[in-house]
C-alpha cells in the first residue's frame, strides 16, 4: 500500500486531515506525525526520521497566501531522505522545486489529491523525483553549503589580500583549457540553424560566433533557410577556408520552425553523435560547447540547454555582466544581459560576448522543457523521440518534444557550465510585423494545441487509436447517422479513456476536429515520427505499425475477422506488438491458423469479449 506522509505542527495538520477520506477510498494510507492526540504517529525528534523513511510520498501543504514567509526546511527534509514531495507554492519551496522534475507542485484540495493519486499510480516517476529531490538537497540546501553561505555573508566583503589572484589564476587556468581536453573526440556534432528573416545581421553575427569558438573537431553546420534570398554567399563570406564545414539549404516555400529543424536532421552528416538545434539570432560562446559536453558528462539520455540571458527569470535570477575594455582604452565598458536585447545594445561590447565565461558550474539543472534555442541532443534521444511535430506553428514545439522525451524516460537539463548569448524573438518580431492578426492567431493555435495534448505536462497519458481509411469520413456526429462497429467501438473507448483521465487522438477518416480531450486527425497527415502514445491501438490493419511508431504499449484490435495488411506477418511486427485482441477461443485459434502465427507468439493473443481491457492499458 502506497504511504502518504505529513509532518509538521499540529495546528496545520488540518490541511492533510482534509485529504483522508478520498485516500481512504483509493487504497492509499496517511500518516501524520506532530504534536496534536489526533497524530497518527506523535512526535519525536528522535524517531520521527524512521517514520518518515516508511513513506512513499511526502505532503508539504501550507497556506502559502497567509503565511509565505515560512522556510523550506519541511522540504529540505523530506527531500534528504529521497522522498518524492507535493508541495504547496511556498516561495521558499519555488526557489528550488522544478515542477515534474523533484516535486510537484498544488494549489488545492484537489489537486493534492490529483497528485498523489498519479504519484501512486507511477511508481518509476515517483522515485526518479524523489532522486532528484535528493540531488537538489545536496547541491543546495545541505548543513555544509547553508553553513558556507552563511560565513560569507557575516564576512561580507572583507577578504584576504591574496585571494582575489588566487581565484582569478584558477579561473584563468580553466578558461585556457582546450576543447579538445573538454569534448570526447569521438564526438561529431551536427549543427541546424533555422532561418527565415530577409535581414542576415543576426544569422551572421551568429556564423561569425560559431567561427571564433570551440568547437567539436568534426563538426557540421547546417543553415536551413526559407528567406526571401539565398545567403549561402553571405554565409559563405564569413566562414574562413580552414574553418568549420558550414552547408545551406534554401527552401523556396516559407518553413516553420519544425519543419526547418525537421529538414535539417534529415540531411545531417553521416555518423553525428550528437544534434544542436541552434537558433540564428545566437551568440556563441567561446566555451559554450566545451563547457556544454563538459557537465554532460558522457551521458546519452540528457537534452541540455545552456546558461543565457534569455533564461533569466525563468531558470535564473542571476545578474550577467559583459566587460570589455577593447573599445575603451582610459576605462572599461560593461553591459548587463537580460531577455529580449537588440544587436545595436552589444555592439559596444565587440568581442567580449565570444569571450564569456560567467561560471564554470557544470552541474545539470532539471527543466520541465528544453526552449530550443541552443539544445544539445545526444543522437540517442533523437532517434527514439523523433522530429518535431510540425502541427505547431513556431511555438509550443519545444515543449512537446521535451514532453515526449520524457515519455521515454529522458531527461530535460540546463547547465550554468555552457553560456550560449540569445537576442531572443527575433524571427518571432519580423513575424508580428509581417502580419499582426496571424502571429496573434498562431500564438493561440499553439497556446490550445499544447493545453490540448498535454494538460498535465509529461504527466499527461495520451492514447492513440488508428482505425485508417474507411468507406466514408466520419466524425463525432457520425454515431446518431450510424456507422461501422469498428468505429463505434473505437468511440466508445475514446470516451471512456477521456473519463479516466486520457487524452485521446483517433487516426481514421477524419476532417481535423477537437471535442474536449478527444481529437480527430486525418490519417493522411498522421506522422508517427512526431507523436508520442502511451498506449496505441490500431484496428485490424498492421500497416500503420513500424519502426517510426513511438509507443510504450501496441495493441492490434482483431475484431472478429483477420487483420486486413494480408495473410504473413512480419516477424518485426510480431516483435513489437504487446497484445493481438480477440473476442473469443475460436477467433483467436481462427486467427492464429490464418497468419499462420509461430508458437512463441501465440501468448500475445489475448481473448476479450466486449473488445477491450482495462488492465492491458496499466
């Protein structure tokens, strides 16, 4: 049985009494422990460590608007002991909870509930939250680090004569290190860069900054472009002869975002370990990339974005100050970076932007999604997530990716080790005054599509049932009209899976068309390398399954007849379906003697009456 934890003062513990009765009714147990007769378990400073270590999750509710000057220290707790956390919105708690990553986060009764009831449901979840917890505890709010942070601020600014050389040979030492001491040598970096703009000023102060920094030793960079003009020669002017491989492709159709990136992964250079998806209004680093595959750290199951600018007041608070004194010899210049600058605010600055080096922190900082400015994704990640959808229209791209990756069991990091400069929106203003009514409108499809697929974030389950081509196109209405059993079947299971919680998309004969959390999507335009199904279901026909499917779980529904893709089977589809559903002994040994199905096989056969079950789907 799942264990619910509340500790605390017994004049709060109302706020966890309140969620007894519905844990009650699902099988779930809670346990409090403070000073009040009503405790489950009474308080003891000495034992209460060992009651806590009993539980699986952890509740940390406060009432957050009335009191939002109270500590972290609930939280730091619990976190210590590897526990996964639902927390109220605390500030002290926001300042290091990464929703979905190390806790979640809950603004009611229900929503706590809602919380526990998937926390207790996803076992795996739970405990890779519960580990990052841990780690977050560590690096942040450990006796050792509060004790030191505590010292330098009695200190203030005092400190001994000697340590301000010490600490700026040390940090000349790690800047001077190569990227051949930093970046694995067997690595081989595919980078995309996406444009469409008529103005190059950005694309090629970006080129200039790849130019001048370190960089993988094999390396690609390839300009996708959909502008009013080729700037293959422009690009080609500011890319020495010994410099990196730099390639152009230029659409004459204007490309989305996803579909740019898309076409580029497409015709990437052959053996790239490793994707950067690089927005063209960037300034690269000179240790950007070295700093990057340094906190990597050789792991093939990270996306990571770097440390900016543009990441401030999201990811950071951190102020970032540029100084140079190139262009000023009597005095030094300095600028400070924040979100959303222009190019004429660092001209100033000249070169010192390529030098920058703000930290060399290279610990990995969970997100809940990866902006794809400057994304580094090991080629295992893309392979198994796949391209970007490109229903999106320059926007909400970046968080669904990151939404299925996590499906799959990767992660979404940040690193303040790597420091990437991004103007930010560029391409997103030049759209807006191209045309006002548009952008606004594509910002909104974004905006409901992203609600729509993923209300919850990665903790969305999304069930995909493909029932293909079909006499007639059919849609929600349809049912009153009358059509096959197939379809119906495949309704009724859609809205029964909404009802539990799914969101659901049906790939048949459709025209595009949403109803709540059900959406209808033409078979046609189905790309299964852009989409992610914890569970999908495809009726009679094996057509639809290869290897571009990303699924956790395939079940074919036989109905009552043979499937329709012919007599054999192959072996590979045989491999990746988990469940063939039958509605009885004889259709299911008709069905087996039919394809001629080998033996090994046969226990993925599964006989269910009414068509569906419950448990095939858990």
């Amino acid at each position: 049985m799942t264990t619910v934890f509340y500790f605390g003062y017994g004049g709060h513990s109302w706020q966890a009494e309140q969620l007894r009765e519905a844990l009650t009714e699902l099988n779930i147990k809670l346990v409090t422990c403070h000073e009040y007769p009503n405790a489950d378990v009474k308080w003891d400073r000495y034992t209460f460590i060992s009651e806590l270590d009993k539980a699986d999750i952890v509740i940390c509710p406060v009432r957050s608007k009335m009191e939002p000057a109270k500590s972290v220290n609930r939280l730091a707790m619990a976190w210590s002991r590897g526990k996964a956390c639902i927390v109220s919105p605390l500030p002290a708690y926001l300042k290091y909870v990464v929703p979905g990553v190390n806790a979640l986060v809950a603004n009611s009764k229900e929503e706590f509930l809602s919380h526990i009831e998937y926390l207790h449901a996803h076992a795996a979840h739970r405990i890779d939250m519960g580990k990052a917890g841990k780690d977050t505890a560590n690096q942040y709010l450990h006796p050792r680090k509060l004790i030191h942070t505590f010292i330098k601020e009695i200190e203030g600014t005092q400190k001994h004569a000697a340590e301000p050389e010490v600490v700026q040979v040390l940090e000349a030492e790690v800047a001077q290190e190569s990227a051949a001491q930093q970046i694995p040598k067997d690595v081989k970096l595919q980078i995309i860069i996406p444009h469409y703009t008529a103005d190059l000023t950005y694309l090629k102060a970006c080129v200039r900054s790849l130019v001048a920094a370190d960089l993988p030793l094999n390396t690609d960079v390839l300009v996708v472009s959909s502008s009013a003009a080729d700037p293959s020669i422009d690009i080609a002017q500011c890319v020495p002869l010994d410099g990196p491989v730099f390639r152009c492709l230029h659409s004459t159709t204007r490309l989305s975002f996803s579909q740019a990136n898309n076409l580029g992964i497409k015709n990437a250079a052959e053996g790239v370990t490793h994707f950067l998806l690089l927005n063209d209004d960037t300034i690269v680093s000179k240790y950007s990339l070295p700093g990057m595959f340094r906190a990597l750290g050789g792991k093939d199951n990270i996306m990571l974005n770097p440390y900016s600018n543009c990441d401030q007041g999201w990811l950071h608070t951190d102020k970032l100050v540029v100084k140079s004194d190139q262009d000023s010899p009597n005095k030094s210049t300095s600028l400070v970076l924040h979100p959303g600058m222009k190019m004429e605010q660092v001209d100033n600055i000249g070169s010192a932007l390529h030098d920058y080096n703000p930290s060399q922190d290279y610990t990995l900082h969970g997100t809940p999604f990866c902006a794809m400015y400057a994304t580094l994704i090991p080629n295992r990640v893309l392979r198994a997530v796949g391209l970007l959808n490109e229903a999106f229209l320059n926007g909400g791209e970046d968080a669904d990716y990151s939404y299925r990756a996590h499906k799959l069991g990767f992660h979404t990091n940040w690193t303040r080790g790597g420091f990437v400069f991004h103007f930010g929106g560029r391409s997103r203003t030049v759209a807006q005054i191209e045309d006002p009514e548009k952008h606004i409108r594509e910002d909104q499809f974004n905006n409901s599509l992203l609600r729509k697929r993923w209300p919850k974030g990665s903790a969305s389950k999304r069930l995909g049932i493909w029932t293909g081509p079909a006499w007639e196109s059919w849609n929600f209405d349809s049912l009153a009209a009358g059509i096959g059993g197939s379809e119906i079947c495949a309704l009724k299971l859609a809205e029964t899976a909404v009802l539990n919680g799914w969101q659901v998309t049906m790939i048949g004969d459709h025209k595009p068309e949403w109803l709540g959390s059900i959406e209808l999507l033409p078979w046609r335009s189905w790309n299964p390398e852009s989409d992610f199904f914890d569970a999908l279901v495809v009726s009679r026909n094996l057509n639809p399954i290869d290897w571009r499917i990303k699924a956790k779980k395939i079940l074919v529904w036989v109905h009552d007849i043979y499937c329709l893709n012919g007599k054999t089977i192959a072996e590979s589809v045989l491999q990746r379906v988990d469940h063939f559903l039958v509605l009885s002994p004889w259709h299911r040994d008709f069905w087996l003697s039919y394809h001629q199905v080998p033996e090994k096989y046969h226990h993925k056969v599964v006989v269910v009456p009414n068509g569906v079950s419950i448990e095939l789907f858990t």
